[in-house]
C-alpha cells in the first residue's frame, strides 16, 4: 500500500486492493482547519446504488471536513470504477482494511475515523475491533451490527446461511449457501423446497 502516495490535493485514485483496484476520492479541509485526522467514509449497499457518490456520505464527509479532517470516501468492490463483485459484507470488510492499511502507511501520526451509512456502517462496525478506530461514526446502522450480533442466521428448512446485512425497507436480499434466492420479509425461511422428510413446523 505504501506505492501509492497519498495526494496532497482533493483527487480521485485507484487503490490495489484485494479483488482489484478501489476507487478512491480523497478531499481536504480548508488549511486553516486541517487537524491530524483522517476519516475513511463507507458507502450504503451497492446492490441497491450505493456509492461513494451517495447524498448522506457526500454530506457526512463534508461535516467531518468542518472539523478539519482529511477525508477518504471509496467504492466497495464491483461498484464505480473498483474491481471485483459485491461479496454480502465479507469482501467489503477486506475492502476497507486495505483503505486502512493505506492511510495508516501513509499517516502514521495521525488519528483514524470509520464513519458508515447503512451497509457502510454494518461494514464498518463488524471491521472495529480489528481495525481499532480512533472514533466511529454510525449513519442509519443496520440492526443486528448496531446490536453487536453476528449477522448470519441460519434458514429454518434448508439451515443454509444467510447473510442479515444486506437488509434494506424497501426489500431483503439474502442468500442460501447453496445459491441465492429470494427472501421473504416476514419470514425466518427461504424459498428453498420444504424437504420432503420433514416435518418442520414454519
């Protein structure tokens, strides 16, 4: 990570990362702001059109400029320019862990803040205990990472996991491990067939 310096002006970049390279945006505070603090700001589900581009972390990025961070937005892997395929919050945490990686080679003196909206939050909450953030900052977290859980629940007829995550209001996308399929928001199963040996109660 430490071939690629960081720049010293607002800029857009290609990062190496673990499935590819990440777009990556980096904006600076006015000088007369600036503090030693990079904030790393995750995006919102990309399967749903989150990006880096996206309103509530445009503005959250903004906010923490005002307070005189350096801030760093990036696209997950399969969105915008990054390489790769959406990976259910399992790539996306490698992802950040590269972004991290980079602005800690890059600024060894300096603080280090996660923010998240939505997916970004659930990425970077279930990435803090590795990374060990200076602060987070949580946008519309979603609930089993806001509550501390693990966010894999197991189908009640095929027991394949599923992953909660990529939870959303207007619909839910989960996967079976045998395939992805398409969930029922009132349900605890998946649309896999009932096996014909069993009995279990729905």
């Amino acid at each position: 990570m430490t071939a690629i310096a960081f720049p010293n002006e607002s800029t857009t970049l290609l990062l190496p990362g673990p499935a590819g390279a990440l777009e990556v945006a980096v904006d600076l505070p006015e000088p007369a702001d600036a503090r030693p603090l990079v904030a790393v700001v995750c995006h919102p589900l990309p399967t749903e059109g989150g990006t880096m581009h996206n309103k509530v972390v445009t503005m959250v990025a903004r906010a923490l400029r005002e307070l005189g961070a350096t801030t760093v937005r990036f696209n997950f892997r399969g969105t915008g320019d990054s390489e790769g395929e959406f990976d259910h919050g399992v790539g996306e945490r490698e992802d950040l862990r590269a972004v991290v990686e980079w602005v800690r080679a890059t600024h060894p003196g300096h603080a280090l803040w996660l923010a998240g909206f939505s997916f970004g939050s659930f990425v970077t909450l279930s990435s803090a205990a590795e990374l060990q953030p200076d602060a987070l900052v949580s946008i519309a977290p979603p609930r089993p990472a806001a509550a501390g859980n693990s966010p894999a629940s197991r189908c009640r007829r095929c027991r394949g996991w599923w992953c909660r995550a990529t939870r959303t209001r207007s619909s839910i996308r989960r996967r079976c491990t045998t395939g992805s399929i398409r969930w029922s928001a009132s349900r605890s199963w998946c649309a896999c067939p009932r096996p014909a040996t069993s009995s279990t109660a729905s």
